[in-house]
C-alpha cells in the first residue's frame, strides 16, 4: 500500500454529505483533490464498483481507494505529515481516535443513521417514528456529551490547540444539527463556538462551497 506524498488524490463526495469532513482536512493539507460528484439517493452503477458499500466519501490516493472516516483522515494526516491532521503526538492521536470512533459508530451510525434511515434498523414501517424518536435523543446526548467535552477543555480544538481531522468531522454534525431541527448555537454552546471558529478557516470557506446544502 502505498499513500505517500505526491500521489494523485480524488475525493468522491455529495453535498451536504459527511464528505464535507474529508474534504475540508485534504484542502488543510494544502491538496487540491479531484472532485467526483457520487449524489445520495443517485449512486451510479459505476460508483458501485468504486465502493461496494455505496457510501461517500471515498478516498484515492494513487491506485489505492479508502473508504471510512477514520480511515480515510488518516491517510490524508499521512500526505501531508508536517500538518499533523490527527494531532501533535501520541497522546493527541491516541484522543482523535477515540474522537473519531465516537462520532463515526455513534453518533453518525445511530444517531443520523436512525433518524433518516430508520428502515436501516428496522422493516416495519410502523416502528419508524419510534426508532426516530430514540435516534433524536442519540444525537442531543451526543452533542451534549461533546459540549461537555469541549467546555470542560482548555484547548482551543477539540485535540489540543491546533486543526485537526476531529474539528472538520465536528462541522459536519454541527451543520446536521440544524437540519435535524436542533438549535446548535443556543443548546450546545461550547460546541457553536468551536464550530464559529472553524467556519472562518479558509479551508471551511472552500469546502462549504461545494457541500452548498450543508445548512
Ligand atoms: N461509516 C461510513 C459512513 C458513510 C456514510 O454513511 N455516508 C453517507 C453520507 S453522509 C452516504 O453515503 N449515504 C448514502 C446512502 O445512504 O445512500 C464512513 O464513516 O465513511
């Protein structure tokens, strides 16, 4: 397997998608990815031989294709190493998995996945208002756990005090909660203000450009 420095990159994404997160961290890595429109709810054919699992976003780097978060925000921390996109030493990188996980196997996974794909849990149509319902708490649990989090730290990224792939992640949910009809900036505080901070980054500027549904 080779990601090394230098490879061509290619990010399949769609607007308002978690993509949103890959993207942000390859810009931060100074990579002008080429961009492949891959849209929810109209994955072609073709993408499927891309990613059998029928998901964005999808990395490559070379011949090499990535798909998952976690994964694919390590192999862009690994193609621009000065950058330091999962954190500054062990102990930070050590906190950006456990960052990711959680975000990507709880709160994406349960918490969005139960709220708009409840037939993902459950066939009966008639238990998705209730498998929605229980999502819903997942998320606000979720994000109160996160505004927890970040008050209680005195860093000023959610992994010590530079960028790293966990902030671009958090945006995506920060800009989901809206959609979920969740008021972020009033609820979640510490969250918003983290969130506030990183849309003035360049790199957000950009990426939103082209997520353009995300809020
Ligand atoms: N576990 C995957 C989840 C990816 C995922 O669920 N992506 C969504 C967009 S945010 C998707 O492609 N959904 C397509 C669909 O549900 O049909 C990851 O971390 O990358």
């Amino acid at each position: 397997m080779a990601i090394a420095p230098g490879s061509p990159v290619k990010l399949w994404y769609s607007p308002g998608a978690c993509s949103f997160a890959a993207h942000i961290a390859l810009l931060e890595a100074g990579l002008q990815p080429e961009l492949i429109l891959a849209q929810t709810g109209k994955m072609t054919e073709e993408f499927a031989h891309v990613n059998p699992k029928m998901r964005v976003p999808v990395l490559a780097v070379g011949d090499e294709v990535i798909t998952e978060m976690p994964a694919i925000l390590t192999a862009i921390s690994a193609l621009n190493p000065t950058r330091q996109l999962l954190g500054q030493n062990t102990a930070e990188i050590v906190r950006s998995y456990e960052w990711l996980n959680y975000l990507s196997g709880t709160l994406h996974g349960q918490g969005y996945g139960g709220l708009w794909r409840p037939e993902r849990f459950v066939s009966d149509e008639s238990l998705h208002a209730a498998v929605q319902e229980r999502a819903r708490q997942t998320i606000k649990d979720c994000c109160a756990f996160i505004d927890g989090k970040l008050s209680e730290s005195k860093s000023t990224n959610s992994v010590g005090d530079s960028f790293t792939g966990v902030d671009a992640f958090l945006m995506v949910f920060y800009m989901w909660g809206f959609r979920a009809n969740i008021n972020m900036d009033t609820d979640y505080p510490a969250y918003a203000a983290l969130a506030h901070r990183l849309l003035q980054r360049e790199s957000v500027i950009e990426a939103r450009k082209v997520h353009v549904h995300m809020c």
